[in-house]
C-alpha cells in the first residue's frame, strides 16, 4: 500500500465530510445528511477522489466511527432508561421487522423478481441504522427522551431479528439447508450477551468498576480502559453474530454505572470529532449514480424508497405507545445496515448490479429524508411528550 496516497484519500474524505457537515447545518439540516452527500460527491458517482475499494482503511475507520458513536451514546443510556421502555421497544422492533418485510417481499414478488431475490430485498427493507438516527437524536439534545430510548432500545432487538432473518434469507436463496440449530444458537448467544452485559457488566461496574479506575497507574488509564473495552466488547458482539456496534452501545451503558461516566463522556466527544465522519461518509462512497442515469431506474429509486420509508414507519408507529410519528421516523433510517445486506447479495450472486445499486440507493435516501423530517418531528411533537 502507498502509505502517502492512502493519508491523501484520508485527509481528502475527513475535509469533504467537515464542509459537508458545515453545510448542511447552514441549511438547517443535520450533519450526517451533509457527509453522506460529501460522501457521494468525492465518491466514484462524481469527482472519484475517493474509492473504499482502493483504500480499505476508510471502510475501517468507518467502522471504528459507527463503534465509538454507539459507545457515546450507550454513555448517555443507563440500563435503567433501556428497562422502562423494555416492552414498548419490544413490539416497535417486532412490527417494524414484519410489515417492512412484508411490503418489501411484495413489491419485489410483483415487479417480477424470483423469490430468492425478493427475499433479500425485503432483508434490506427491514434494516434500522442506530448510527445515523442515534447520531441525529444526540445533535438535537434529545437523547435522554422516552421516545429517543424506545427508538435505541427497538434498534438493538432489531439487530438481533435482522440477523436471524438474514441468516434464513442467506441459506434460502444460496440453496442451502436451513440449518435451524446453528439459528438457535445464535439467538441464544446474542440473547445470552445482552443478558450478561446488562446484569453481570453493571454489577461489576458499580461495585468494582469505580474503585478499578480510582487507582489508575496514569491520568489517562481509565480512558485508555474504556477505548479497549469499546473495540473489544465490539468484536466479541461481532463473533457472536451480532453487530459491532451493539457491543459497543452495551460497554457504554455499562460504564454509564460509573463515576467517570461524564469525564469518559467529555472524551469520547471529542474523539467522535475525528472518528465518526468516516463512518457517513463511507456510506455515501458507496452510492453509484450511474445507476440511476434512466428515468425508469429513477423512478423505481424513488418507488423502492417510498415504500421502505412507509413500511418501516407503519410497523414503528402501530409499535408505539406515545410519540409515535417520532419513533416511527427514527426507525426508518436503513444506511450502512441495508448496505450490508445488499452487498451479502451481490456477493452470493443473488442480486444483480442493479438491484444492489436500488438498495444501497434506497439504504442512504431513507438515511437522508428521514433526518429532517425527524428534527422536524422532535419540535414539533417530541417537546411535550405527545402522540
């Protein structure tokens, strides 16, 4: 690798997402939109400044952004916030999985598509970015809300559900057996996980946590601590079958039990200036404009997304008890989760160029409507905790 051009491509992708970042605020918008924008710009649809293909290390420091912005947020999170709206958050995540899933499977079934490939449309169809609405949800100041922790708490069973769907969709469309013991397993292992991070972690946090970073051999151990924590709970969450980033959503709950919870907090911010860009504007490198050079491709973009956006609305806001257009806006973000999904696709040879194309499309269209409509949202509905 030419180490010089790779901090080149780096330098050139953190100053895009800074402007577009800039930008995008000027207008009254949040950030991220700005950076996945930034992202297409410099990206191979525009400018080709910028290609993840041929600088992997910014699909790498993406990733790490999506980890530590989780992390942030789980510092802002307590277990106690996740438990009260346990339930709520239960049945949001279930019924924005089913009706997306369904609505999904149904346009594909109708435009045509064989089942194989219908079944991984409606996959990415019931994806949820924790990320960019986790990110929208903290630059509006609302992280704490009732409504913010039903959105979370729904993100992280999402997860788990979509990882179970996909893993069927997979073995289905691919032509293997369905092995329904190796799904077993992964449900109880990421069951078991969340389980053990939400009572051993905080039990050990609040009787051992506190006094272990009291006695730090330097000023910045504890920190030092809680960065290996953050990336190595991320990679277990990872081996277990689910995401990354739930790992380290839980890390930060856990060490939200903590006395350094706000000295840690103050930290990780300012890590999160340098860090987490990477992550919306990698989701933007991968958009392929040309794909949508037609009229007819255009339109199917559009018709795809509209029904992404109202499926996954639906299914949230039936789910919700209170705030539901909120609730139901803040789950529809698909981003880097229904690109996933679409490049397992493309990369089974399931789906074609051009439907991997419609889905990463709709994945950051979603990501990018649904941001300002829910700040809209949030001023409008989420002040006073209304329906």
């Amino acid at each position: 690798m030419d180490h010089g051009a790779a901090l080149l491509t780096i330098f050139i992708a953190f100053v895009a997402a800074i402007i577009g970042g800039e930008i995008a605020m000027r207008l009254k918008m949040p950030s991220v939109v700005g950076q996945i924008i930034a992202g297409v710009v410099v990206g191979k649809s525009v400018l080709n400044w910028v290609s993840i293909d041929t600088t992997p290390i910014l699909f790498e420091l993406g990733e790490l952004g999506a980890a530590f912005l989780l992390f942030s947020v789980g510092l802002e999170t307590p277990f106690d916030k996740i438990k009260q709206v346990g339930r709520e958050a239960l049945v949001v995540a279930v019924l924005g999985v089913i009706v997306p899933f369904i609505v999904g499977f149904a346009w594909a079934h109708f435009a045509g598509f064989p089942n194989n490939q219908a079944a991984f449309v409606a996959a990415a169809f019931i994806a949820t970015s924790a990320g960019i609405t986790a990110k929208i949800l903290q630059e509006l100041g609302v992280i704490d809300q009732k409504y913010s922790q039903v959105i979370l708490g729904a993100a992280v069973i999402d997860d788990v559900l979509a990882m179970l769907v996909l893993s069927v969709v997979s073995a289905v469309s691919t032509g293997e057996t369905v092995n329904f013991a190796s799904i077993a397993i992964v449900i109880v292992q990421s069951l078991a996980f969340i389980f053990l991070m939400s009572t051993l972690g905080r039990k050990i946090a609040k009787s051992r946590g506190s006094r272990i970073l009291d006695k730090p051999l330097s000023p910045l151990s504890p920190w030092s601590l809680s960065i290996a924590l953050c990336i190595g709970v991320a990679v277990l969450a990872n081996k277990l079958g689910l995401a990354a980033i739930i790992g380290a959503f839980l890390v930060g709950m856990v060490l939200a039990e903590t006395d350094y919870k706000e000295w840690i907090h103050e930290k990780v911010i300012d890590l999160n200036e340098f860090i987490v860009p990477f992550f919306f504007i990698s989701a933007g490198l991968n958009v392929d404009i040309e794909a949508f050079r037609s009229l007819d491709a255009l339109g199917q973009l559009l018709l795809v997304s509209t029904l992404a956006v109202v499926g996954k609305f639906v299914g949230a806001f039936l789910g919700a008890s209170q705030n539901r257009r909120v609730v139901g806006i803040g789950m529809v973000p698909r981003g880097e989760v229904g690109i996933i999904i679409a490049g397992l696709g493309f990369q089974f040879k399931v789906i074609g160029k051009d439907i991997y194309s419609l889905l990463v499309g709709m994945s950051l269209l979603t990501s990018i409507v649904a941001a300002p409509i829910l700040k809209a949202l949030v001023k409008k509905d989420g002040s006073d905790e209304q329906t």
